[in-house]
C-alpha cells in the first residue's frame, strides 16, 4: 500500500485530492497538512511514501518545505509538487530542491493516481517541455560541464534522453540496447551526479548547461 501525505493550504483541494487518492487501489492518505511548516513534523511521524506538496503556500512554501524534508529526515519521502499553471517559476525551483516531478491541479483522477505510483516506485514525473522552458530562464552559465566523476559517452547520451522524458524501455529502443543495460546506465549516472533521482539529473543537466534548453 502506498502511503500520501498531503499538503496544502487549500481546504477543497486537500478534500478533492484525499477522495481521489482514496478511491484507487493500493493508496492511502494517512495525513493531511495546510503548510509547508507541518510537512516535516507530520512526515516524520507518519512515514509517507509521497507527499503531495502545492508549491505556494503562505508560510513555507513547497520549494522551501520540499528542501527541509530532504535535509531533516533520514529516509525522506517522495515529493510530488503541485501546481495550477504548467510554467509556475517555483516549479523549477521546487524539481531543483529535490521534488520527485510535479503534477498539475487539474490532471484528472485517474492521472493524480498513477502520478503517486510513478514517483513511490523511484520514477520521476517529468513534463519535458515545461522542464525546458523553466529551464530556460533559470539556467545558469555554465562551461557545459556535469558535477561529480564525468561521464561515459553512452552516459551523456542516456542523460540526454532522460531529459526528453524517455522511459528505460523507450531509451533502450532509441540505443538498441537491453532494458537492463540502461537500468545500469542510468543508476551509473545519478551515482556520479550524486543525485537521487532522475528528475535531480535532469535538472542538474540543464543547471549546468550540459543540455540546453
């Protein structure tokens, strides 16, 4: 069973998505918060797998809520920011801070579901084409170059196809390669980034002006 703890300031939201979540199968709300400043101390009582954060809030927003989460707890839950608008420039901030993808307002049920098993499995929910534009005004300069150990050129190429929001399977066929042989890519290229998911390596590419946007 996977387990959602959720944050917003919003009383109908909270209401809405706690329905949703409610009714599919294998998920369970087991906590609700109205700021980022319960985050922490409700995560760390309640355990979630995922924690559905809006990302603008009155007190401390998700950027900032989604940071202390990852800085504070010893294993942090999966963070999956919410948003009205697709361009929202805290969204960026947010998937920068450590937020597993992002998630419209909007999406329809059945979306919001799977959203919240993409990311308590270790996938990343990523909407490429709003990564880019956000990445676009918030890409700093940069020599082109990655943090940590460089990476191998089938590395940069996986990376590169990460960024376009390719699945494993989908990499795999685009490089003609087994499933299990990108598995072992990707899990190489977030160890030298030294990042915790795909979404962080993304970002992180697009940080460093190793992708453009």
């Amino acid at each position: 069973m996977i387990t959602v703890l959720i944050v917003d300031d919003d009383d109908l939201i909270r209401a809405g998505l706690s329905a949703v979540l409610g009714a599919a199968d294998g998920i369970t709300v087991i906590g609700e918060a109205t700021d980022g400043d319960q985050a922490v101390p409700q995560a760390a009582a309640l355990h979630p797998d995922v924690v559905l954060m809006d990302v603008r809030m009155p007190r401390i927003d998700g950027i900032q809520a989604t940071r202390l989460l990852l800085e504070r707890l010893d294993d942090p839950p999966r963070v999956l920011v919410l948003t009205t608008f697709e361009n929202d420039e805290y969204v960026y901030e947010a998937l920068a801070a450590g937020a597993s993808g992002f998630l419209l307002k909007r999406a329809r049920p059945e979306r919001i579901a799977e959203a919240v098993r993409l990311v308590a499995r270790g996938d990343s929910l990523l909407f490429p084409e709003a990564v880019r534009r956000l990445a676009a005004t918030h890409q700093r300069p940069a020599a082109g170059r990655l943090p940590g150990a460089p990476l191998t050129e089938r590395e940069a190429e996986v990376l590169a196809l990460m960024a376009e929001g390719l699945s494993n399977a989908e990499i795999a066929g685009r490089l003609v390669l087994g499933v299990e042989t990108i598995k072992s890519h990707v899990g190489n290229v977030l160890a030298k980034l030294g990042v915790r998911d795909r979404t962080q390596a993304v970002v992180t590419a697009y940080r460093s002006g190793f992708i453009s946007p």
